[in-house]
C-alpha cells in the first residue's frame, strides 16, 4: 500500500541557514511518528514545510501519492496560489504551540468557523460537528466559553477539537504540550493518546520522551537539519545506536 505521506529529498533554507538538508520519509496510513531532537534541528520546520506553511527550498511532498503545494507545468514544478494551497491543507491538520483560537469566538464558534467558511457546511451541519469534537476531547461542559475562561489545557484541547472537525487524513502536532503548565499537560496528552489508538495517522513534534514510546510506531531523531536515527521505539528510546542521541535523551532524563 502506498503511503499515506511521502517526502522526497526535502531542503529548507533561510539565506545562508540550511534548516533542512535532504530529508525524505515515508508516514504509512494510521501510522503514529514522534519526532525528537534538539532545539534547532529543523522538527518544527519540517511540519509547516509539509502543509507549505514554509515553502521548502528544494524536494517534493506527497499526500496520498498527490503532490502537495505545488504542480507541474511544462517539466517543471509551481508553487501553488494561496487559494490553491487552501484546499489542499483541508486534508491537513495542524496543531500548534500556541492555541491560535479567536478570542472573540467561543468554543464552538471556534471549532464550526472553519468547516462552514471552508468545506462550505450549513451551519446546523457545522455546530452538530462541532459539539461532536468538543465532547470527544472533553469539553461538552464549555462549548459557550471564550477562550479567556478556559485553561490553557482546555484552549489546547478546544484547538485539537478545531483540527478533529475538518476531518483531515494526516495530523500534525508540533510541541502541542510546552505551552502549558505541567499540571495540564496530562489532559491533552490523554486527547492525544486516544487519537492514536483510534488510528489516526499523527506525524508529534515532541519533547514528551514516555509519552512517544507509548503512542509511537516509530521514533525519529533529528540533528542538524537531518534524521540521524530512527526506528521503534523501544530501538531509539531504550537502546540508541549513536552517541549524539544517547546524549540528547540523557540531558532530558537530568531535567
């Protein structure tokens, strides 16, 4: 079976900055991918090149063996519009850092303004969907809440709701925990953790080391702009083959 993502030979640069140097990967669907590494390996770059919020420098993204972000005119490659580039990234969840939610909206405003501005759902449609997301990562109990009366856990979990209801095929979660305080971590964690059970296809961004062996069908681990090592978890996480990753993970055990 073909794969769900498939990225060939991917580079990022920034003038003279190579973030990206040749990455290529291939995420199977249902697959659960964890991605770890120091700061400035070029983790979070990877995640806004693979639904073009960065334009790579160089290579290809495939999703569902269709070319992402770009098209091929007369032998060669554009970079698609903006217009263009929506549609696409329907197919495409994205959870960040920061909750990104509109302070002037509530929950539900917040999880039903896409589907109904983007995927074009009347409204009934939308909020029914919407109600639906916000009850499976916890929070029936706040669909009328703006974001100032929830907790930064809650606001997290209302954005994995805002994701859910767009009915994307590839997730992506880049450090969707350090925002928060440690006492709120666990919630959304428990979110996550059953998305991937249900098999979702998640490509995590993660400095969470436990909680990647418990999800993870593989770990990788980034360096310099590349992936210097990567495999089961218990292969990376337990027993990894290179110094530079033996040091990574001993540097978060003594935090």
């Amino acid at each position: 079976m073909a794969p769900l993502l498939q990225i060939v030979d991917l580079h990022k640069r920034f003038l003279e900055l190579e973030v990206l140097t040749g990455i290529s990967l291939e995420v199977a669907r249902g697959e659960k991918v964890s991605i770890i590494g120091p700061s400035g390996s070029g983790k979070t770059t990877l995640l806004r090149c693979i639904n073009y919020l960065e334009k790579p420098t160089a290579g290809h993204i495939y999703i569902d063996g269709k070319l992402i972000g770009e098209k091929q005119v007369n032998g060669g490659y554009v970079h698609l519009s903006d217009r263009e580039l929506a549609k696409e990234r329907q197919e495409i969840g994205f959870v960040f850092q920061r909750f990104n939610l509109f302070p002037h909206l509530t929950a539900l405003g917040n999880v039903t303004i896409a589907p109904q501005k983007v995927l074009g759902l009347a409204r009934e449609e939308a909020e029914a969907r919407g109600r639906a997301m916000l009850t499976k990562v916890g929070l029936a109990h706040k669909i009328d809440e703006y974001p100032e009366r929830l907790s930064g856990g809650q606001q997290q979990r209302v954005a994995i709701a805002r994701v859910l209801a767009m009915q994307p095929k590839l997730m992506l979660f880049d450090e969707a925990t350090s925002a928060l305080d440690p006492e709120l971590i666990g919630e959304v964690l428990r979110v996550m953790r059953q998305l991937a059970e249900e098999g979702s296809t998640m490509v995590i961004v993660t400095h969470e080391i436990q909680f990647a062996g418990e999800v993870s069908d593989r770990v990788i681990f980034m360096d310099g702009g590349k992936i210097v090592e990567q495999g089961p978890p218990r292969d990376v996480l337990l027993n990894p083959q290179l110094p530079r990753t033996r040091d990574f993970l001993k540097h978060l055990q003594e935090r």
